[in-house]
C-alpha cells in the first residue's frame, strides 16, 4: 500500500503531536507499506530559522521517504505553495493520504486537493475539534470551519481520534464522517538507569515528581504549582523537575518558570528545560511519579511515553486517555482542581509501594496497547477497510 502522510511540520519545537508521525511512518513502513510524509521546514513560530534540510526531493529515513518544502508564502502559518503543487501533481502515484492538524492551512488545503484530485484521505484533528480548544480564536475558527474544514470533514473517509473521549467530546459541523479511534505509539531510546539523576544532580532520598510537557496554559500547571506549595506546606517530601519549554510563547513559558522560582518551590524544583533523546528516556525511567494535570488533551503522549517506562502517572480527567490509566492501574486520576489534585499527589507520593506496583501496571498495558507494531497494524487495517468501503 502506497500511504502519504502530510502534516505541517516535524520540528521537535512542535512537541508530539507532529513527532508521532515519524514513529507511525517508520512503524507502518516496517509492516510493509510505502510511507512518503510530505511536510515543511517549519521550525517555530517566533523568528527561528528553519529547519536545516533537503527541500523538494526525497529523504531516506527509517524505511520512509520525507519530502520537505519551504514555508511559503505564509512561514508564521507553515504555508507551502509548493508542497501542494507537488501533491496536485503526483496524488495519483498513493493509494491514501493521512493528513494531519486540522485549522492549519497547509492541512486544509492538502485536503481540498486530495478531494479534486480524488485521492481518499483520513484527517486527524490532533484535539483541534474539541469544544475547548475551538473557543480560541472562535470567530475566526467558525468562518474557517463554515468555508473550508466542515467540508474537508464531510469529504474524508474518517476521522482519526487518538482516544475514545476525544471522538466522544469532539464538534463536527454538522458532518457525518466515520470515526475511527487508533491510539499513539511510544518508543523509547535506549539509556543508562540512573544518568538522569546522575547528570541534573537529582536527590536520592525523596520522590522525584516529573512534569514533562508543554508549558502551555491547558496544561494545568496553574492548579499543579499551588497543589505543590500546599504539599509542602503539609510537610510532604519530593523534588520536583518542571520539564518542557514552549518556543510558539516563550513568555508565558517564562512566566511559569519564574513563579516557581520564586515560591517555596524554587528550592525543590530542577528546571532543565527542554530535554529530548537519552535524558528525556533516563528522566522518565528515574522518575517516581510523573504529572500532567490538563485542562484538555486529546492523548497525552507523555502519558504514554510515563506508563511505557514503568512510572505511574497522576493525571486529570482532562486527559482523555484517563480511563485507560484507571482501568489498568497504571497511575491515579482526578479532577483539574487545586484540592483534589493535591489529595491525590498526597496519596500517590506517600506510598511507594504502591508506585511501584502501579509502575508496572502501567508498562505492561502500554507494551500491549501502545506499541508501534500494534498500532500499524491497526492502521493499516483502517486505511484498507475504508479504500473497501469507499
């Protein structure tokens, strides 16, 4: 099967959700499909230079090809003219396409060319479609919706959600597209036990509580900051590693550190910033107990990337893959509230044992349920049920 992936960039800067495409590509490759993403050099949106690549001819990377093009016209939007004159030009030559982000014009408009040009496409929303995020930029969002996405939507052969209660919450515009729900996979790299401790000079002696992500207002950190304090106040012990930087706002990034710094906090927190390869794998291993406490999430890759190397997780009902985490015991859940977020780290902090036991819950769901092999498989069998339907 010939598959095209098209996603507006896959700079690290963009953080998992764009990444996991490399990881589905490489996995459906090694399954026996021909993998092509078509994608730009974008590489942030507030002045950094692009991403130093090939443009316009083919990239051999693990058993699939990329093709970058340049952001052009619109850089700030990850525009490019002539990634979709190439698409126009050689749709024919893919069997489906697998188009990624909606709200983003290079997405849009891979879309409507795919449409024209008759080549069957899945869209995957990357959480765009939920309630909470459609209130942002809502006028514009509803224009755009009514002129391009709600047909883009009608169009597609599905909809590809990454977890239940994001298919579940999601808006439609009034569309009737089929629906398919194919989780992310994780792989990590091989580390050393230990080197994250070793290298950020972490404590032995107390919990190490990982926060890993985007830092980013749906986060929750404005309810995991003073759930923090009040621990400490409480007289729990920890030590805390605020992980993540956001490129796109680097001021509401500096904002965050900065409250840290200056709380009761600031003596018990490492602020390594962005980490990435060996140290983010060594980090997640070294770590007691991981937190993302989101307002909304579509899936939680981190999450994921957590429970794989067996640390349990605290998490919000936010983050849609919660019911997962609960029913196999892999970390605690509640809700995206200071108080009960605070109960449950309590609880989660003070019973080692019990980390322990839900550490290993939690890597043995995701080596069944989050692996690259599965879900390639899964996805495979999507793409050629739909090109049978349609």
């Amino acid at each position: 099967m010939r598959v095209l992936q098209i996603v507006p960039s896959i700079s690290l800067v963009y953080g998992g959700p764009s990444q996991m495409v490399l990881g589905l590509s490489a996995a459906l490759a090694k399954a026996g499909a021909e993998v092509t993403i078509l994608t730009t050099d974008s590489n942030g949106d507030t002045g950094q230079a692009p991403l130093d690549v090939p443009l316009d001819r083919p990239v051999e990377q693990d058993g699939y090809l990329i093709r970058y093009f340049r952001c052009s016209p619109f850089r700030r939007y990850k525009f490019s003219i002539d990634l979709l004159r190439w698409l126009a030009q050689h749709s024919q030559e893919f069997d489906i396409a697998h188009i990624h982000a909606l709200f983003s014009p290079v997405s849009s408009a891979a879309a409507v060319v795919a449409r024209s040009r008759k080549l069957p496409y899945l869209m995957r929303p990357l959480g765009t479609l939920d309630p909470a995020d459609l209130q942002k930029k809502r006028q514009l969002k509803q224009v755009y919706a009514a002129l391009i996405e709600k047909g883009n939507l009608a169009g597609a052969e599905a909809i590809h959600f990454t977890s239940s209660q994001e298919a579940k919450v999601s808006e439609r515009f009034g569309t009737k597209t089929k629906d398919v729900v194919i989780p992310l996979g994780v792989q990590l790299p091989e580390f050393t036990p230990g080197m994250a401790k070793s290298q950020l000079g972490l404590p032995e002696d107390v919990p190490i509580l990982l926060y890993m992500s985007r830092i980013d207002p749906k986060k929750g950190l404005d309810l995991l900051i003073p759930a923090l304090e009040r621990l400490l106040a409480e007289g729990v012990s920890f030590h805390f590693v605020l992980a993540g930087g956001n490129p796109q706002d680097p001021a509401y990034e500096e904002q965050i550190k900065q409250r840290v710094r200056e709380s009761v906090l600031g003596k018990v927190t490492t602020i390594p910033g962005f980490v990435k390869g060996e140290l983010k794998a060594a980090l997640l291993q070294d770590a007691d107990l991981f937190v993302l406490p989101s307002y909304y999430e579509n899936f939680g890759i981190a999450v994921a990337e957590a429970i794989a190397s067996a640390t349990p997780v605290v998490i919000s009902q936010g983050v849609y893959i919660w019911e997962d985490i609960q029913t196999s015991e892999a970390g605690w859940v509640c809700e995206s509230e200071v108080d009960s977020l605070k109960s449950t780290l309590r609880e989660a902090l003070t019973d080692a044992p019990e980390r322990r036991r839900r550490g290993e819950k939690g890597k043995q769901y995701a080596q069944t349920h989050y692996s690259w092999s599965a879900i390639a498989q899964q996805t495979l069998a999507t793409y050629q049920q739909l090109l049978a339907d349609g």
